[in-house]
C-alpha cells in the first residue's frame, strides 16, 4: 500500500509544497492547530455515480485525505472517479467492479479508516452493515435504511464494533434551518411543541433510464410505499426539537392517496414511450403522504411526502413554540417583538441569529450544493474519523429518521396510530448522553 503523505514530509517536498500547505493552513487553521503531525485520513468510496463523485470531490479538497480504493459495479462512472483522484491527489485508488458484492473486497483493505457510501438507498444498510463489522468508519448517504429490522442491525453493528456512523444529511446544515437552531437555543420561541416539515420535489428526469429501465428513484416507487424519503424534512426539525436529546418519537399516524401510478406512467409515456418496461409498471406509492408524530414529551411533528406531482420544490417548515413561531411561507413572529397579528421578513432574523458554525465556514461551504450543506456534511464526516468521535447526525438520529419509512407504511396499512421504536433504549432521557459527540461550533 503507498505510504501516506504526513504534514512533515509535505513540507520537505520543497517551495511548491510550502506554499501548498501554507495555503490549506489558512484555510483550515484548526486542522493544523490541533495536530503538527495530522493523522492522514484514509477513506474509501462505494458508489461513485453522480452523487458519489459530487461527495468525493469535496472530501478531496480536505488536507490529509487519501482515497486508496474505490468501487463502483458501472466502470464509466468508477474510471471517472479514479481520474478525479489522480488529478487533485496525484495517487491512483485501486477499482473494485466485479459485481454486487465486491464492495466488501474494498472492506477487506488495511489502508482504509473509513467509507464513504453513496449508492441507491436499498444498498445503504447492507454496506453499513458490513462496513461497521469489517472496523470501518461510516459516512452514508440517506436514508439510512427502509426497514426496522435493518435499521436495529445496524445500531447492534455499530455498537459492537465501537466505531462511528454518520447520516450525510445536508438539509439540517441549511444557514435558515442553523439559524432557526440557534434561536431555539437562545429561546426566542419559548418551548417548542409544533413542527411541519416537507419533501415536495418531483424529479421525472431522474426516474428512469433512456432506455426504460427504472433508476433508484423510480425503482423506489415501484417497491415501496408510505413516507419513503423522510430524512430532508425531519432532520432539521428533530434537531430543532431535540430529538433524542431529551425527547423521542413515540408513536405516528399516516395516510396515503391512491397509489394508481398515474403521475409515474405519464412521466414513463413522454421519456421512454408507451411501450417501455417504465410505462407498463406497477407503482404501489401514492403521490401525497402525510404523517403525524407525537414525541413522548408531547410534542407533535407533521412530515409531508410528495416526490411525484408535477409542482416545482416546495420544501415548506413551521416551528411553533410557547413565545412564537418560524413559517418558512410567511416569516416570523416572535411575542413582545414582532408587530402584533403580523409575521416579520425572516431574512432580518437569519442575519441576527446567523448560526456560528455557518458563518465561520460560509466562504468554503456556499458553492458546494444543497445550500452549503454538502460541504458541511463531508467536513464533519471528514472530521469524525480523523478525531475518532461520535458526529452530530449519529446512528441514533439516522435510525429514528428513517425508521418513519416502515412505520408510516405499517400506519396506512392498518389504518391506526403505529408505536416507533427508542433506538437509543431510553439513553435521550440524560441531558449528558452525546456530551462527546461532535457539535456546530
């Protein structure tokens, strides 16, 4: 295996190489505060399609990351991945492609500290599993999983193997949801006991191959149904209400219009014609699907899910505590500050409550994609393994998240309120439990 570059020998490589770490210093001076001689941060990527590469670029642009083995089964999109690497890191990682399964060849490496997970959503538990049992570190993309029993896997795995998971979820690092995170912490709105949260984002061009065949997100609508992609949404406001932070979910109720396929065979007909394998499908997902959370603590969540309809992104939040409240549609209205019966422009609050995190790290996060939030989630990723720490998004917040995707579809099956599962087993009840876990600072 070659031999990792130390921040030292770095230096001795000469003028090019002074000038180089004098300028990632400025960029990252508590890298290189902490740590003179800064532990390399050797990571591999399963999945490098267009999301995975987008990811892999910026932990790329990290000091200290190596990237020695990457696998993905498409060779396009893996040579690719390989080429980005040589160009920025001047290395060549090793490619894994033969087949389903030779991801867990890549896991057998001794040069790697972590994963990188970037693959369709049905793959995202299995790799994790397996990567947690192999002693790897673990970044995944969202959701974390479909299922409970998986989701309970992969508690056990990380739990056992005492290594650190992290939910790649970029909507919870947006400057408005931080900055609205910061007023709730500085009790701006009291006690918060509402939350509305939204996925509403059709994406048609994505749904299907040229050829007719169904991608990841049309494949999803084929096999799965309820509150199927929840994570954009209930992030933020979990954070917000502190989701296993001294509340829990406790039980949910969902419903779900018919699940005709009507907006997926007309979106199948204009793409790949009427007689493709897309068009002549079986969609079991309904378009809308609203689901209700009541916390233990008594708080109440709604989560809307609408990933079909033809109607532009229109990812919608509301907080509403004692004092006031945030509408995303509206602005904000704070008690005894605002005028009365009347919202304020929200802007005038994001600049005053600004969160720390965003604004000591906007330059290098503003262009990276979802708001800056795919920077911030591959930096606290990135850091994760180099500090070998628990992240802010950990095991316990990807499984409770996700865990609303078999238990809204359980909901509407039954018709009736469905009791969610503690991930934590009771630990959200001490304010001091994730005291060591990474924060936004």
């Amino acid at each position: 295996m070659e031999k990792e570059i130390t921040r030292r020998s770095f230096i001795k490589t000469g003028a090019k190489g002074v000038a180089l770490t004098a300028a990632f210093s400025s960029l990252y001076p508590d890298l290189f505060a902490q740590n003179e001689e800064m532990k390399p941060v050797r990571i591999g990527v399963i999945g490098s399609g267009g999301r995975g590469t987008h990811l892999l670029r910026i932990l790329l642009s990290f000091p200290g990351v190596s990237v020695p083995a990457i696998c993905d089964i498409n060779e396009k999109n893996l040579n690719h991945a390989i080429d980005l690497v040589k160009e920025i890191k001047g290395t060549t990682p090793v490619g894994y492609s033969k087949g389903e399964y030779d991801y867990r060849n890549l896991l057998k490496r001794d040069d790697l500290d972590g994963v990188l997970i970037a693959t369709p959503q049905q793959w995202h538990a299995t790799m994790t599993v397996d990567a947690l049992k192999a002693g790897k570190h673990v970044g995944c993309e969202v959701p974390a999983a479909w299922e409970l029993g998986q989701l309970w896997e992969m508690v056990k795995a990380k739990e056992e193997s005492g290594k650190h998971y992290m939910l790649l979820e970029n909507y919870v690092y947006a400057p408005h949801h931080m900055a609205i995170l910061n007023m709730v912490e500085k009790g701006l709105f009291g006690d918060p006991y509402y939350a509305l949260c939204s996925y509403i984002h059709a994406t048609p061009e994505l749904y299907f191959e040229s050829d007719g065949t169904p991608a990841w997100r049309g494949w999803t609508y084929i096999n799965a149904y309820g509150n199927i992609y929840p994570t954009h949404a209930l992030g933020p406001v979990s954070k917000w209400l502190s989701i296993n932070d001294g509340d829990c979910f406790d039980y949910c109720t969902s419903m779900m219009s018919e699940p005709a396929g009507r907006v997926m065979r007309r979106y199948a007909i204009e793409r790949c014609g009427k007689d493709s394998n897309a068009a002549n499908q079986k969609y079991i997902a309904g378009e809308f699907v609203p689901t209700l959370i009541k916390t233990v603590k008594g708080s109440v969540i709604q989560v809307n899910f609408d990933g079909q309809s033809p109607r532009p992104a229109d990812n919608y939040y509301l907080l509403q505590g004692t004092m006031g409240i945030y509408k995303s549609q509206n602005g904000i209205h704070i008690d005894h500050l605002s005028p009365d019966h009347a919202y304020e422009d929200a802007n005038k609050y994001m600049e005053k409550y600004a969160h720390a995190y965003w604004t000591k790290n906007a330059e290098k996060a503003r262009d990276s994609g979802h708001e800056g939030g795919d920077w911030f989630v591959m930096k606290d990723f990135f850091d994760m393994v180099r500090l070998d720490k628990e992240p802010w998004i950990d095991i316990y917040d990807a499984a409770a998240w996700s865990s609303i995707i078999e238990c809204s579809r359980l909901s509407i099956d039954q018709k009736d309120a469905v009791q969610m599962p503690d991930f934590t087993s009771g630990k959200w009840k001490d304010p001091s439990w994730r005291e060591g876990n990474l924060k936004p600072v």
